[in-house]
C-alpha cells in the first residue's frame, strides 16, 4: 500500500509488477466506480491475471472513496481526470497506458483519453459512458434517489444490505453515505463540464465497450460504435450494473486477451 500526495489530495494507490519480475509490457490503471466501490473491486478481480500476464498493473481509490482523502469538495469529473493525470505522471508512466473503468470510473477513463490521447493506448470500459449531457441528466434523476436511500433511511437501508449480503458490503454502504451527507459530491458530479460529439469522436485509440445484457447501459453499445472511431461491443447476457462482480472469469478474459493484443482482441467480437 502507499499514499500518493498529488499536491491537492492524497490517493491510496496500490501498484501490481509482472508476476515473473521481468520488465513489464505495458501499464494498466484499473478505475473504480463510485460510492460503494473501491480498488479492491479490481484487486480481487482483474488486477493479478494481467499481472500474471507481464503488466504493471496500478489500481488506486478515487478521492472520497476507500483510504484515499475525503476533501469536503471538489468531486466534479474534472478533478477525478486530474488525479488519474496526477498519479500516471507522479509513479514515473512516461508510455502510453491502458486504462479499465468500471462504470464511473469508465467515465474518468473517456475524459482522460479526449485530455491526453498520446498518453492512452486503450480503453476497456464496463458498464459505463463517456459524460454527455443525457449522462449528467441522468445522474441528477438517480442521485437524490441515492439520498434518499443511502441518508435518509439509512437503518433500514444497512439492515436490509446486510441481511441479503454481508456485513462488509454494509460498512461499505456506509461509508458512502457519509461522503453523501459530509462532502459536495451529489451536487459536484452532475453539474460537471460534459463532452461534446467532436470531444468524443476524438477518441481514436482502441476502446473494449462491456455492458450486461439487462443492463439499462446496453443501449449505449450502438451509440459508442457510431461515435468512435475504433470501437468494438461485448454484451453479457443475464447480466445487470454488476458485470465486473457477478462475472469475473468472463471480464478478466477479455480484459487479458484486449491488453494483451494492445488493443486488438484475438477473439471475435461485434
């Protein structure tokens, strides 16, 4: 583990060399979603398989989430394209990196991209979309539902998350509900500076788009093909939001043969 000073928050980052010792292919950043998630979603899933494959693989929390900071404000998206900006440049990655965002953390990966694309080799996003204004319209819909749930009855939400999960999943729960209730992030997220058509057509590096078949994102998957350049779709079938969780051997399959490939996938896909 190590606390990374970005010189506005510290990050807890943690950081996964090949395997083997030898030099590694290529660098992974593993992002993670919001609220509830952390790196550890992508340490127990992802992380080790393209580290046994010969990437350094760097997962960190985002600002607010895990053991990372907990500023009071500042969670509009730019400021979480900024961190990722912070930490790739503070650990030294002067080459082109792959980049995996799991739903909001596939948000942040697009941002990156349009910000810095000589310094993206790829995307691999789950579950996510690039900031639009449907995306930020959307989130201003869901987030007071969010309140609601997480804040405003907050007992009666933890009993019911810790009776038909674990314990651990509702200390995470909670945790989102303090940065709820004690920072500006429901009121910083939507009212972010979104991309435009042209910001996202300029996303010309390879990018993997991996939605669940009964997700509501699914419908994103045509979208994405007609805006990028270079994009391609894997839809998992039965599968909602949770995709990364609920089908881990699946998404790590994928994810070592698209990083593997540089951005080529050996196997078919749409």
């Amino acid at each position: 583990m190590a606390i990374l000073d970005t010189g506005d928050v510290s990050l807890h980052v943690q950081r996964l060399p090949p395997a083997d010792g030898r030099p590694p292919i290529s660098t992974a950043v593993l992002l993670h979603g919001l609220f509830t998630d952390s790196l550890a979603s992508h340490y127990f899933t992802l992380a080790p398989a393209l580290a046994a494959v010969g990437f350094d693989v760097v997962m960190y929390d985002h600002r607010g989430h895990g053991r990372s900071d907990r500023p009071l404000s500042g969670y509009h998206l730019d400021a979480f394209t900024t961190d990722l900006e912070n930490v790739i440049a503070r650990l030294g990655v002067n080459a082109p990196v792959h980049i995996i965002g799991n739903s909001f953390g596939g948000t942040v990966a697009f941002g990156y991209a349009v910000r810095r694309p000589e310094k993206t080799a790829s995307l691999l996003v789950i579950e996510s979309e690039p900031a639009t204004e449907e995306w930020a319209r959307k989130l201003r819909g869901i987030f007071p539902r969010i309140i609601k749930e997480l804040c405003e009855d907050e007992t009666r939400t933890l009993a019911k998350i810790t009776s038909h999960y674990d314990a651990r999943t509702a200390r995470l729960a909670k945790s989102a509900s303090q940065l709820i209730r004690e920072t500006t992030i429901l009121q910083d997220i939507p009212s972010s500076t979104v991309l435009t058509d042209a910001q996202i057509n300029s996303v010309s590096c390879p990018v993997l788009a991996v939605y669940g078949g009964d997700s509501d994102l699914v419908t994103h998957a045509p979208m994405l093909k007609s805006m990028l350049p270079d994009c391609h779709t894997f839809i998992v079938p039965g599968h909602e939001h949770s995709v990364l969780i609920e089908a881990p051997k699946l998404v790590r399959e994928l994810a070592v043969s698209w990083l593997s490939a540089s951005g080529s996938l050996e196997t078919e896909i749409s």
